[in-house]
C-alpha cells in the first residue's frame, strides 16, 4: 500500500491521547501515512476537525475515500489489513485477552483520564490522585502484570511488551505510562513488584514513542510567543 493512502488526522502530541494510540501503532509498524494536526483547544478546533471528519474528533483515518473514526477502530484496521505485522497476538487466547485488554482501556478508567490527563511534556507530580484514580491505576497495575507474567513472558517472541511483540493492547495503553509519568505515580504502592515499572521502559524507549515525544516538543515550541 502507497504512503499516500492513508491519512491520520490527530491532535496536538501533548494531550492527545486518542491519537496517540494509532499514530504509534502505525509508526511502530512501519506503516507509511500522510500526517495532518489539528491544533486542539482553539477556537476552531471543531470546525478544522470537521472538514476532515463527521464525528468531529480526532483521530480519524482518511483511506479509500473514507474516513474511519474512533482509535481502536483505526488499529482494527491496520491490523486487519497488514497482518504479517502480528499487531494481535496470534494465540486464539493471547488474542482474545489482548483485545479484552484493549476494550477496557477504550471503555474504562474514566477516573484516571479525568483527574490525570495526558500531558506529554508536563510534570505535575502528585496531582490527581484522587481515591478514584488511584484505584483505576491500581488496576492497570494488575492488568499489566497479569498479561506480562501469564502471555508476555512466555511468548515466543518476548521483546518486553504486554504479549510479548507490540500489539493493539501495546499501543492503547501507551497514554497511561505517560500519564504514570506525569504524575509520578506510586506504582509500587499500587502493587507493582516492578512489572509495570519495566513495562513503561519499554514503550518509551520505543523508536516510534520517542518520535512522538519530539513531535510535541516541536508544536509546543512552534506555540510559544517569539
């Protein structure tokens, strides 16, 4: 597939989580894209994210003259349409738990996402950290322990990641290491026998992760007064 078949609208790399999920999984895959930012928090935001999709919001990923809505939407597709990258595990039960793995981040933790909000480049340590949030954390604790210690260690393949290659599941929780981060979680109050602490290793030290990471520091400079 041509580079100028896909198109992958996103945020700003500070705060968009949402968009990080698929630009790293499509970034990581080697998977060539046209990259097109919107600048969020403005006020035309909407209207710019609207003239390249209907849900107006981002990401949204321009293939084929349609336009696919939604991250883990979008890494379904990549993952369905370029196989050979083994963006799901390929055990029918290593795959089935990284996309129930997936879902939970796409659909849960609201308490984190609210209190301790992707934020790339800032610290803010001990902010957030609500009962609520903590208890949110203290479940990707787990989650990430469970994956690591039952299918990551024991693939094949086992470059560190929850199932052992990145995945999906990989690429969906990438924000919350970075919030971790930000935060300057406890995690070994959350339980952390320094699984997770490994975990978050591994996806920043990732080619692609640090990419990302550049790519903030270049907008937020671009934003600052002369």
């Amino acid at each position: 597939m041509a580079q100028q078949e896909f198109e992958l609208v996103i945020g700003d790399k500070n705060w968009s989580s949402w968009s990080l999920r698929p630009w790293l999984l499509m970034r990581q895959a080697g998977i060539p894209f046209v990259e097109t930012s919107i600048r969020l928090r403005q006020t035309d935001t909407k209207e710019q994210i609207l003239a390249h999709s209907p849900t107006g919001y981002v990401p949204a990923l321009k293939w084929r003259d349609a336009v696919i809505g939604d991250s883990l939407a979008i890494c379904e597709t990549i993952a369905d349409l370029y196989p050979a990258k083994k963006l799901w595990p390929a055990d029918p039960l290593a795959r089935a738990m990284a996309r129930s793995a997936a879902a939970e981040m796409h659909s849960g933790f609201q308490n984190l996402r609210r209190e301790m909000p992707m934020a790339v480049l800032e610290k803010h340590p001990g902010e957030g950290q609500t009962e609520e949030a903590l208890a949110d954390a203290r479940r990707v604790v787990s989650l990430w322990r469970e994956c690591r210690v039952r299918f990551g260690r024991q693939a094949v393949e086992d470059q560190g990641f929850l199932f052992g290659l990145f995945s999906v599941a990989d690429a969906m929780y990438a924000p919350v290491v970075t919030r971790f981060l930000t935060y300057d979680v406890d995690l070994a109050a959350l339980g952390d026998d320094g699984t997770a602490r490994t975990y978050m290793d591994a996806i920043m030290t990732l080619p692609a992760m640090q990419d990302w990471v550049r790519g903030a520091e270049i907008e937020e400079a671009a934003k600052s007064p002369v």
